[in-house]
C-alpha cells in the first residue's frame, strides 16, 4: 500500500509539473537559434534572416551569429499599382541580397549579404531578385538591374511582385492589363489578363472575364484547364479552386485530381500540403496530388512553408511538420510574419521575437 501510494504521489507530480511547464511555455521545449530579444524577425532564406531592435536592423546567419547593420531601416513600399511589399513576405534575402532604405537619403539600397557591401544604385522602391534580375522603382518609371546593381532597361510597364521566373517577368499596362516581358524588357505575351502569376513548369494561370486558366509559354491556352471560381492555388501545373459547392485540385497534364466539400485555407505564397476542411469540421491537409497528407487535431488551419506549418491553439502558436508531427508546443505568441525557412521559424516568445530552431544539425 506505501509503495502504491508512493507511485501515486510520484505520478501527481510529474503530472503537475508538465501540466505547469505545458501552461507556462517553459524553455525547454525551445531551442533558439537566436534567443527572443528582438522586437522584429523576418524569416531566413538563403542562410539570413533579418532582425531588429529599436531602430537598429541586424542579419542573422545560422551560426546565430548577428551582424549590425547601422544607417538603414526597412523599407516600406507605399503599396499601390505596381509597387513592391517587401513587409513580411518579401523582406528576405533572395541570390544574396536584399534592400533597406538609407535613413540618410530615404532610398533603397541593395546589400551582398556575404559582405554587407552595398551594390551601386539608390531607388525609391526595389524587389527581391530572382534570377539574376530585381525590378526597380524610379520617379514614374520602373527599371530593371542585374546582379552587379547595373541598370539594364526600362519595363513597358508596372511589375508584378513575383519577378523573374523561367526568364518571363509579369507586368501590366495603362490600362491594368497583364502580360509577360522577356529578359530584355519586350513583351513575350501581349497584355490582356486582369491578373497573371508566375510562370512555372513552362505554364502560368491567368484570369480573364472572371475565370482562371491556364496558359503555355507562346499565350496560348491550356485546353480543359478553365474553371469558374476562385483560384486558391498554384502550383506548376497544378491548382486549387474554390467552388460554390467546395473545392477542387486539378492538373493540366492529368486532368482532375480531387474534389471536396467544404472551405480551404490557401494561398499563392503557400507551400503544399494545403488546407481544405473535412467534414467533422477539423482541417484535412492535402499534397499537390490531393492525396491525404495527414488529419488536423486541431481546430485551427497551418499555412505552410518550406516544410513547416504554423498553428493556433488558444491565443498561442505552435509548429507542425509535413507529416503532421507537432515540431514545437503551442507555446509560442502569435506573430504576423512568422515563417519557416532553413529549418529556422522567426518567432515571438514572451513579447520579444527571435529565431527557433526546427530541426537538429
């Protein structure tokens, strides 16, 4: 009878004490790459993640080891036609750079983040580059430059916010219609479309007279791949459209690939697997060949990046995996930004943000 209850005891306090570490977010279950002493953080990429702290801007690699950057501030873009939203999902280092503003001429500067060199050239507003090739913003006309900070030509328009991908380039005209232009500023794809994305596996989806579709690199249409709704996703040749009845997943190789009931949570910025809702009212994840990656036990939907999904439980946040494995307790606060890249979640813990760890070296 001692033993037992000894057992007991034992038991009732080991439950006390998760329940207490669980309800307090204690430390150990965190394991900060850089520790939560920034009233900021924007996601790592390329091995660098932007910090900061009043108003000094520092770049984090994955040592955890941070570098000042001193006379610069974010660059916030003014968020019409055309111009580029740098705030969270595009404030990042993309070919080894990225841009700040000077506080002392108020333009945007590109840096080398090996370095911390500024490249030539001051903008009133600059995108992230991609391959090999940033838009940029100067008085009424928008230009592009090279990865030297050399200007190379003018654009016959306004540019999307998705730069260059296999060598075409969204922009739009007077008149808010979209095209493509090619690497040397020309138009590939004459301006028609009412919004346009990024090519991928040689197609784009556009949408026309309310409907999206897909098309080729020559503009022509895909056959079979229109369809009334709401575009949710894309990926390559793949996309999600929201329907009155639910939602389906369809491929312009394949044909349809799922159907569904229900409401989904996705976006274009999103990785797969995505969200869609089951019907006992829980979220389902699905991968980009609408197979079941894995069932939610949770009420609130992850959006997912590079491998990682970010999900609510009460007021606090926590991470799951593409296999739905819980990475981290929901123990963190809840952040705008937060975002997973390099195997590194830029996260808020007790009012301040740092960087987290999501996977063991």
């Amino acid at each position: 009878m001692r033993r037992m209850l000894l057992v007991v005891l034992v038991l009732s306090a080991c439950s006390l004490a998760w329940l207490a570490a669980r309800g307090s977010g204690a430390d150990e279950h965190l394991d900060w790459l850089v520790p939560p002493e920034y009233d900021a953080t924007y996601h790592f990429s390329e091995g660098y993640g932007i910090a900061e702290r009043g108003k000094q801007l520092f770049l984090a690699d994955l040592q955890g080891i941070l570098r000042p950057i001193d006379g610069y501030r974010l660059a916030v873009s003014h968020r019409g036609k055309g111009s580029f939203d740098v705030i969270g999902d595009n404030l990042y280092v993309s070919q080894h750079r990225f841009a700040l503003v000077s506080i002392q001429d108020n333009k945007w500067h590109y840096f080398v983040a090996q370095t911390l060199r500024t490249l030539p050239g001051a903008w009133d507003e600059g995108a992230p580059f991609s391959e090999g090739k940033a838009c940029v913003n100067e008085g009424r006309r928008y230009y592009v430059i090279d990865l030297q900070g050399k200007r190379l030509f003018a654009l016959p328009g306004d540019p999307g916010p998705s730069g260059y991908s296999q060598g075409y380039l969204a922009v739009s005209n007077d008149e808010d219609k979209w095209g493509y232009v090619n690497t040397e500023g020309d138009w590939a794809i004459p301006p028609k479309y009412e919004w346009v994305l990024a090519f991928s596996d040689d197609v784009a989806w556009v949408l026309e007279d309310d409907a999206a579709f897909a098309i080729d690199r020559e503009g022509h249409e895909i056959p079979d791949s229109r369809h009334e709704g709401n575009l949710a996703w894309c990926k390559g040749r793949t996309a999600l459209f929201e329907t009155e009845t639910g939602w389906l997943l369809y491929n312009c190789s394949r044909g349809l690939l799922a159907t569904g009931k229900g409401d989904t949570m996705a976006d274009t910025h999103m990785d797969a697997p995505l969200a869609v809702e089951s019907p006992d009212g829980l979220w389902m994840y699905i991968d980009a060949e609408g197979r079941q990656a894995f069932k939610g036990s949770f009420n609130s939907w992850a959006p997912f990046h590079n491998g990682y999904g970010v999900f609510s439980e009460g007021n606090r946040v926590g991470v799951i995996d593409s296999r739905g494995r819980v990475v981290v307790p929901p123990v963190l606060d809840w952040s705008q930004f937060s975002r997973a890249g390099n195997g590194v979640l830029n996260a808020r813990y007790k009012g301040k943000e740092g960087f987290l760890k999501l996977k063991k070296e």
